[in-house]
C-alpha cells in the first residue's frame, strides 16, 4: 500500500492529576490510508475521542499531552506545528463531526451563516460564491429545501438535518481527512442508516479518509474496511472489518458484539463483558413454548391499564397571519396492558412515543379519550389525587446525567421519594431500605454518600433505577431509559430490568427506538408513526412478520441485521 495518510506512531496519550502524568491511551499504533473508512469501535473511556482530539491538536494543554510516541500527518508531526499551521490544518485538511449535533450547532445562529464561516476562514471566494458553495454543500449532503434550511436556525430543524449541516460545515473545505465522532448515537436507526449511507457516498465521491468512531461494533461494520478495537486505552484487535465483525478473535471483541439483543435468538439473560472475561457466559434460551405459556396467563387476568381513544393536540399560532395552527402528536390511540407485561413501543422521533408516555405519567394532559388505571380514568383526578398515585405509576428516564440532582447525595436521592409518600416508620428504617435496594441494583452501602458525578453513566441509570423502584410502582415508563449508554452497560441495564420485574411483578411500558432493544425486552410490540398506531403484535411475531411498510423500513436499518 502507498505511503500512509496519517500515522498514530505507538502514541502514548497521558492526563495530569496530582501533579503526575497518567497514561490513558497506551502505545496506540495504526495508520490510514488514503480514500479508506476506518472505524474505530469501544465503550466510554477506551481511548477513542481522546485519540481524535490529538488527531486534531485539540488536548487542552496541562491536563492532557502526548508523552510518547508521535502522529504524523503526510509525514508532518502534527505536535511540532504552529498554532497558525494547526489552523490551517482543522478544517482544510482533517475535519470532524461530534456526535451531539444539538450542541454542536450555535442556537442563535442560523444554519447557512454557521457554514458560510468555515469558508470564510479558509477560503478566498466572495461573498455571493460562499452562499452558492454552502446551497450545493446542502444538496450534497441531501438536506430537503436548502434555501430554507440556509436561513432556518438549529432548533428548527430535525436532528438528523442538523447533523447533515454538521456533515456540510465538515466537509466545506474537502478535508482530506474527516473524523465521524458518535455522529448517529443520538438519531433514530432509520436517520442513523441515512446517514451511513450519506458519508458512504461522500467518501467515494470525494476520496477522501473517514475515521468513524462509535460504541456500536455492528454499525461500523456497515461503513468501515478496517476496524480497530479499543479498551481501557489499549488497541486490542484490528483488521478486516468484516473479518473481526464474523470471526472476533479478543473476549472483548466477542463481548461487544454479543452484548447486544439479537434478533434471531431469545436469549433468557443478556451476555456482559464481565460474563466474558470471567467466563461465565450463559446461552439459555426462551422457547416459543415457555413464552407462549407465558403470554396465555398474561393476558387471562384483567389489564391494569387500558388506553382508549387517546389524543394529544397542540395548538401555536405560527401559522400564515399569525392564525392557529393545531398539531396532533397522538391521534387516536388505544390499547392494553397487563399486569407483569412489558409492552413495548417505537418509532421514529416526533412519532408520538414520549408524549404518550407523559401523558399516561399525567405529567401533560391528554386533549380527548380515557387513561383507565385499574378500572379509574386518570384524566378525571384532580391533582392530590393524581399526586398519591405518582406511588403506583413511576419512570426512569433518558438521561442518567440530568435526572439525579448533583447537589444531593444518592442515599438521599433515593430515600426522598420515600419520604414524600411516607413510607415506612422513619428515617432510619428508610435508610436500611435504601442500602437493600442499592443492592438490588447491584451498588453497595459504600455508595448512599456518595454524589452523582462520582458514578460513572451506567452506575448513575441503577441509581435512577434505583429511585424509581423504591416506591414499589406497579408500573413504569422506561423513556428512552438506555439510549445514553454503551452495549456492555446497556445489556447489564436490561438485565436488572428483567430482574427487578420477575422479583416485584413489575409492568412496564418500554420506550425506545432501538428496535433490537425492544424486541428483546417486550411481551408485545407497539409500532407508532405521526402519532398513530401503525401496527401491534407480539413482539417476535412483529419482527418475522411485519405487515406495513413503515415497520419494515425500520426493521430493515437495524445495523448488523
């Protein structure tokens, strides 16, 4: 092969703390080539940002440095560069997309000026030109309407046409080099295959190299020709994508790629890295029988909920003249659900899920229909009603980092639900509770004095867990409730979960557009789509048989699949 592109040179990448420098990727060594995708796979902390920031000459001086080793870009070393040469470099020849396009883009800056910058830095074209150039860069990466888009700003458009802007601003000035950092961890599978495809094609249009970065093994086998695997800032395995995809040769490897829910086998309990590397791996599965026994004593009781004709209907007045406009984000729905059932619900975003949730939860209300919790209509509860009933309807929700209050400790985060509904004799018998269900969740005693930000994101989602169950609910919304997380974590999550359902009869309503996921999890699917049903079966049944379209597409852009 010709003369490498880029070379991470057995790179030693140290953080400072205490005075002293600690290496947190060790001896990393690989090369890319010219017109190549490499991917670059690994969970939270393996190393691989870190590795794209020094790509970059983007560290942040005194806290984290290249100690050994060197990276050598067209036979340059990036760290003997001016800061004027780094300049040039970002942007005309390496580039990068991160993965929050929400956070990435200026809110109070529209989408075309934010392009137009980039050019403005590093190119000599005139102003009617850049506007031109940022109009075909829109079209290119397959934005709808760009002239509108040129002029709209972040917060209105959709999340997938904000990381397409992102793409555009990246690829402005045909960087030789384009770093795709997490760039559809936070977009619906069906955004998120768009996407692939997207850079798939700009790669082979423009020539030019893409470092793709994710947590997702089955994804980067999807756009990548090599693959390097990273952990705890180790390159522990790279070659042939497809090669390490079908034939991992590392237990870490083996483990990120059977951590996640298959679609063909039902396994009783979800594979984690520490099963892997201790080798205590256990591939039981559930029979179609036992599920179909299961199922029939499910649904020969009552339903503990039933939602009918239920309609969400937003009103602004953005329409042409400032007259009002109305927006249904659930229209029409109704269904059961079981006691000890978990009934599981997808779509795209905007199709309706979460507003549905909440507006079970009685967090937003229902415009039209009824919400029956055990034969009772929510809708009609006046508000201490609806506060004693918080007890019995609980959720976990997406974000384990916004959700717990920084400024309190866990056992106290945990015990205060407790406190508000008044459960238990005192304070004392709360805290043994606590510490029995921090337990549960799989942390200890040491943990209840500790605050949130000394937990890392797996850790801090048992904790959310761990508040919601504290009441002993008899139904819980999980909203997106392991999104945020990487495979090995998620599929401790979904055990717990499980767990804690056979233990306490829990029923849940389980949000996600992770299809696999929710395949997995659930009892019954629920397909929704511009807020209505699109279809509802059980959940292995949905997935060998989809009858519409819209639930085949979706099936259809599970990586991996």
């Amino acid at each position: 092969m010709n003369n490498p592109l880029l070379h991470i040179d057995h790179v030693t990448i140290s953080a400072r703390k205490d005075g002293q420098w600690l290496p947190i990727v060790k001896n990393s060594d690989f090369t890319l080539h010219q017109n190549e995708i490499l991917g670059i796979v690994g969970e939270s902390g393996s190393g691989k940002s870190v590795t794209s920031l020094a790509i970059m000459g983007l560290l942040p001086k005194g806290i984290l440095a290249i100690t050994e080793g060197k990276i050598t870009f067209e036979g340059r070393d990036i760290s003997a560069l001016s800061q004027k040469d780094l300049r040039n470099l970002r942007g005309n020849d390496v580039a990068m997309i991160f993965q929050e396009p929400m956070s990435s883009l200026n809110p109070s800056l529209q989408c075309g000026f934010q392009v137009e910058e980039i050019l403005k830095e590093h190119t000599q074209l005139s102003k009617k030109e850049i506007k031109a150039q940022v109009l075909a860069l829109f079209e290119k990466v397959k934005l709808p309407n760009p002239d509108k888009i040129y002029n709209r700003y972040p917060h209105e458009i959709s999340g997938g046409q904000k990381q397409r802007v992102m793409i555009a601003m990246a690829i402005a000035c045909k960087p030789k080099i384009l770093i795709a950092d997490e760039p559809t961890t936070a977009l619906d599978v069906t955004v998120q295959k768009e996407i692939i495809l997207l850079l798939k094609e700009l790669q082979q249009d423009t020539k030019m190299s893409i470092i793709f970065i994710s947590h997702d093994l089955s994804l980067v086998s999807e756009i990548a020709n090599r693959v390097l695997v990273m952990y705890r800032g180790e390159i522990v395995e790279q070659g042939d994508a497809q090669a390490i995809f079908n034939n991992p040769q590392h237990t870490y490897t083996k483990a990120l790629i059977n951590s996640r829910p298959s679609l063909n086998v039902r396994l009783e309990r979800l594979p984690t890295i520490q099963d892997y590397l201790q080798n205590t791996v256990n591939k039981t599965e559930v029979t179609p029988l036992q599920r179909e026994k299961k199922h029939e004593a499910l649904y020969a009781q009552p339903p503990l909920l039933e939602v009918i004709n239920v309609e969400k209907e937003y009103v602004s007045s953005a329409g042409l003249f400032g007259k009002n406009v109305s927006f249904k984000a659930v229209d029409n729905v109704s269904f059961k659900i079981y006691e000890g059932e978990t009934l599981g619900l997808v779509g795209e975003s905007g199709c309706g899920k979460s507003t549905l949730g909440n507006a079970i939860l009685q967090l937003d209300k229902a415009t039209a229909g009824k919400i029956l919790y055990r034969g009772n209509d929510l809708t009609k509860l006046s508000p201490k009603e609806i506060r004693a009933l918080r007890k019995e309807i609980q959720i976990i929700f997406q974000d384990p980092y916004s959700s717990l209050n920084p400024r309190i400790t866990v056992g106290k985060a945990i015990m205060e639900p407790m406190q508000v509904h008044k459960l238990y004799s005192s304070d004392k018998e709360r805290r043994a509770k606590v510490i029995e269900i921090l337990n549960r969740v799989g942390l200890g005693e040491e943990h209840y004095n500790r605050y949130p930000h000394e937990f890392s994101g797996g850790q801090r989602q048992r904790i959310g867990i761990a508040r919601t169950i504290a009441l002993q609910p008899k139904l819980i919304v999980c909203d997106e409730s392991v999104s945020a997380l990487d495979i090995s974590v998620q599929a401790q999550v979904l055990n717990l979960l499980n767990e804690l359902k056979e233990n306490f009869g829990f029923t849940y309503i389980f949000i996600s557009h992770d299809l696999a996921v929710v395949k997995y999890m659930s009892d019954q699917v629920l397909v929704m789509n511009k807020g209505k049903i699109e279809e509802m079966n059980e959940a292995d049944a949905l997935y060998a048989h989809p009858q519409k379209e819209y639930t085949k597409k979706l099936i259809a852009a599970i990586p991996g699949e």
